[in-house]
C-alpha cells in the first residue's frame, strides 16, 4: 500500500510540474470564470456548445468542418449542433452544391448571443488577468502566442 502511495505522489508531483498541467489550469480558471459570468447573464450552454457558437460567427460551416476545427468527433458535434437547433441559435441547411453537406449556421438569435459571450470572454479574460501587471500581460500573451505558432507548425 506504502509503494502505491509513493508511485501515485510521484505521478502527481510529475503532472503538476508538466507544461500542459499548467496550460490547462489557465484554461480553467478562464473558463470557471466565464462560465459563472454567463450564468448570471442567463446565458445556458453547454461548455462544448460554447466553440461552436463563436466559430459560426464568423463565418458557416460544414458539420466536417466544425468537427475538424474543435477536433471533436462527428456524433459529439450533432449532438451539440441539435441542441444548439433546438434552442433556435443555429439553422442547419443542405449545401447548394454538395447535398451530402450539412451547412451549419447562426440564426439571428445566435448571432446576438455570440456578441454578448464575446463581451463576458473578455470581462472574465480581463477579471481573471487582472493579477498581472500591464507588462506581464504583454509578455505572457507574446510568449503564448509564439508558442501556439510554432506548435501550429507541427
């Protein structure tokens, strides 16, 4: 029992130093706080609803191609895009060209909804950065940055 308890501390100590454990408890805490800002707002989603929502804004998409880009699965993405109908914030449509193509789109409800998620991501991005100083900021986003890019690479 002693022996498991050391080999289970010495994984713990291992992950917590690991560069991906700290990534992910950023992204939590950015997402714990943006999710408490939208559920004050009224706004009820679903974390994985949330990508497709802020994708869509910008421009429609294939089922295929919003599965590819949140690199989540085909049935993962039906799911959330039914759910998402359902609340009348996205429209689906057969492609002109390809009809084997489902084209995923914001309805106008959806389109309002995505301005205001924009606007509490970035309160809670602005809450939850608001230990570092100004310069710190600056520094951690170039340097984030620089990394996503070269990891983009890969």
């Amino acid at each position: 029992m002693e022996k498991n308890e050391k080999d289970f501390d010495a994984l713990k100590d291992g992950i917590s130093e690991s560069f991906f454990f700290q990534i992910h408890r950023i992204k939590r805490t950015i997402f714990r706080h943006t999710n408490a800002l939208m559920n004050e707002a009224g706004i009820n989603l679903q974390l994985e609803q949330l990508p497709l929502i802020m994708i869509l804004q910008r421009k429609n998409l294939s089922q295929r191609e919003l599965s590819d880009i949140t690199m989540r699965d085909k049935s993962s993405i039906l799911r959330s895009i039914n759910a998402l109908e359902k609340k009348a914030l996205l429209a689906v449509q057969k492609d002109k060209e390809d009809k084997r193509k489902n084209i995923v789109s914001l309805t106008d409800e959806g389109i309002d909804l995505a301005k205001k998620i924009r606007l509490l991501m970035k309160k809670a991005e602005d809450e939850v950065l608001a230990v570092f100083s100004a310069k710190e900021r600056a520094e951690a986003l170039e340097t984030i940055r620089g990394y996503a890019d070269k990891l983009d690479m890969l």
